[in-house]
C-alpha cells in the first residue's frame, strides 16, 4: 500500500540543472527519510549537428530526456534550479526556455515542480551560499556515500537540487511548516466608500483578536 505523500517519509526527486548552452544535468534521487539512494545522475549535451537543424531541435530532445527518466523512474516530484539573476538578458532567456521544458514535462506527467535558487541548494548542501563547483562536488559525494565525486559537474549540481528538495521536504514535515504554495498573505477587503470602512475596521480587529 502507498502512502500519501504528506505523512509518508519515502519519496523520490528527479533534480534538473537546467543550461543555456552547456549540457543539462540531471539526477534521481530517493529517500526512506534516512537514508539517500541514487537511482540515476549523468548530463545531457544536445548534439551540434540537431542544434543546427532548428532552433527547437535542441529543446525537443531534452523534453525527450526529461519524459523518458520521469517514465522509467516514476519520481514524486521534480526538483529545478531557477534562473540566475545576475545572468546577461540573452543567456537567461536561453535558460528560462530549457526551464519552460523542464515544467511541460512535469505538467504533461502530473508533477508538481519546485524551483531552488543557486545560493539556496549551496547553502543547503554546502553550508555555504557560495560555495564553487568543487565544493559541491565534494559535499555531494558525502552526503550520498558515493565512491567518487560526480562527473561532470552539471550532473553533481542536479543531485544537489535534489538533495536541497528533500531536506527542506524533510524539514518541513518535521516542524509543520506549510509548502511554499500554500503560503499566502492574507486578503484585505477594499474599501469601496467611507460608509463601508467601519465594517471592514471591525472584521480586521475580529481577524486580529482585539
């Protein structure tokens, strides 16, 4: 019998490090809430030849990518690197269309998707917001008991979503702190006329217990 997600502490992450040029990573990763498990991890680089076929050919063969691990591996959620801020305009907009692939996988597969900054997944995995490559590397080997760092690098940065998912997962069934979707300011009512202002006076001290 499974679970339901909210209360069962086995789950399992495909991480995706999406690239504008370079190769795209990509790691699966499961969890019994103990314990970690790589299932898959490697990066993916369209070849030159398709890129020059047209300029979707690239695009369509990492949504082939994505779909084909999502089938094989049926993950629980799909965890993905968001856009660098400090990106150039014409290189984060060649990452936000690999991004956009990322999330019609995950749509056309009924997966929720969850989006971690870079400072976000280095400081959780590393403990440090600006950790380099190499210390990632390093910290991913640990953390999944592997025998030698992962290569190439992209690779290493999508478990290290992954990883960045599952702990905060983890933490936030621990201490029952809501998803980050549920998070929500609460609603104020417009005033629409100087008559309707006492009322929405009293319902916000209702509200706040006054």
């Amino acid at each position: 019998m499974t679970l339901p997600r909210e209360t069962s502490s086995c789950f399992r992450v495909l991480g995706v490090d999406p690239a504008a040029s370079g190769p795209t990573g990509f790691g699966v990763v499961e969890t019994d809430g103990h314990h970690c498990t790589i299932l898959r991890y490697g990066a993916f680089r369209v070849n030159a030849k398709r890129l020059k076929e047209s300029a979707g050919a690239g695009l369509c063969d990492v949504h082939a990518l994505l779909c084909n691990l999502i089938r094989e591996f049926s993950p629980t959620v799909v965890a993905v690197e968001s856009i660098f801020s400090a990106l150039n305009v014409r290189t984060a907009l060649r990452l936000a269309e690999v991004r956009g692939v990322v999330l019609l996988a995950a749509a056309q597969h009924d997966l929720a998707v969850h989006s971690y900054s870079p400072r976000e997944v280095k400081a959780s995995v590393a403990g440090y917001g600006h950790a380099d490559k190499r210390q990632m590397q390093v910290m991913v080997r640990a953390l999944l008991n592997m025998a030698s760092v992962p290569e190439p690098a992209d690779a290493a940065d999508a478990l290290a979503v992954a990883l960045c998912h599952i702990q905060t997962e983890q933490a936030r069934r621990k201490f029952g702190i809501p998803a980050r979707e549920t998070l929500a300011k609460p609603r104020v009512p417009r005033v629409a006329n100087a008559a309707s202002a006492p009322r929405v006076k009293e319902t916000q001290a209702r509200a706040a217990g006054i």
